[in-house]
C-alpha cells in the first residue's frame, strides 16, 4: 500500500493573521506546529512538508499559504498544488465560512464557491477544475450590518483554542478520511 499524497493550503492574509478571514492559515500553523512539519518561506508562499501518521493513516502531507491576497491566491495555489500532487481530490482547501456555525468544520468535495473568493480565485486558476475538498472552518454569522469588520476581526482567544486544540482534532480526522480514500484510488 502507498502512501498517499494530500496537499492543504490554509486561506487568508499574512498581513492580517489572528483574524477570522485568515483562519485557514492559522490552522496550517496549527498542523505544522502539532505534526512536527517545517514551514519554509518561498517565493510565492510558505511551504511545509512531511511524511507523517494522521490518525492511523501515513500521509506524504504538503502545507501550503499563500503570500498573496487570498482573493487573488488562486495561481500560487494552484501552482504549489501541480508541484505536488497530480489529481484535484487530493487537495484540501481550509477556508472561513460565516454559512457555518463557530467552531463547526464541514468538509465537502466539488461545488461552488459559494460566494468566496479565494475559492473563486483557485477554481480560476485552476481552469475551472472543482472537484477538490473545501473545510469550511465555522466563524459563525456575524450579528451585525458591517460582515466585513466582523470577518476581518481578531479571533477571540476561545476561537484561537478551540481551531489549535479540538478544532484541529476534528480537521486531522477529516484529512485522514481523504487519505484513505486516496489510498483506495
């Protein structure tokens, strides 16, 4: 049996990390940090890769962000994605999502963008290709007028917790479920 290859790019800004728009990189930060993988500054953006046990699967696993404005990510991304792995569904997009609760993590293959543009900005760049996995990692509706303040607004010190604790529990256990149906390819 191989082992398979999963490439995940977190979305957002490194200009404004700790924000709800950015979580998608502070859960790479979060991966690399708990599977011991180095992140190393490139050109284009920050890569780590290792070969690790998710779970009780091995994974060649790559993490991935993007040093330019997740809404215009899509070529870098798309590129770190061919350097990597060869088919879409063995790539993971973690992405902010106000459609779902705080602290919920949906994971789903193919689709829309649903409206975000970093997804849009990937389907793009990728000539229209949709069938990889989206997490959309919970920030919740924000309650006011003003969805971009919110969106762009500091991740509370729960919020930061739970996405670094049982958060990233929750998403290993999703990235391990893609493997093993890599594996099964």
């Amino acid at each position: 049996m191989s082992v398979p290859q999963i490439f995940v790019a977190g979305l957002g800004n490194l200009s404004i990390p700790m924000t709800r728009h950015s979580l998608g990189q502070l859960v790479i930060d979060a991966l690399a940090t708990r599977l011991g993988i180095r992140m190393v500054p490139g050109r284009k953006g920050i890569t780590g890769h290792g070969i690790v046990t998710v779970g009780e699967t091995p994974v060649s696993l790559t993490l991935f962000k993007s040093k330019s404005y997740m809404n215009v990510s899509g070529p870098s991304i798309a590129e770190a994605y061919r350097n990597t792995v060869k088919t879409p569904t063995s790539m993971i997009i973690l992405q902010d999502s106000l459609s779902h609760k705080v602290e919920q993590v949906s994971s789903r293959l193919g689709g829309s963008a649903n409206g975000h543009n970093g997804v849009k900005s990937i389907i793009a760049a990728m000539g229209g290709e949709q069938r990889f996995y989206r997490f959309r990692l919970g920030i919740g509706e924000s309650g006011q007028t003003d969805t971009s303040a919110y969106v762009m607004g500091q991740l509370s010190s729960r919020e930061r917790q739970f996405w670094t604790d049982e958060g990233l529990d929750l998403i290993l256990e999703e990235i391990e479920k893609v493997a093993r149906k890599a594996n099964a390819r």
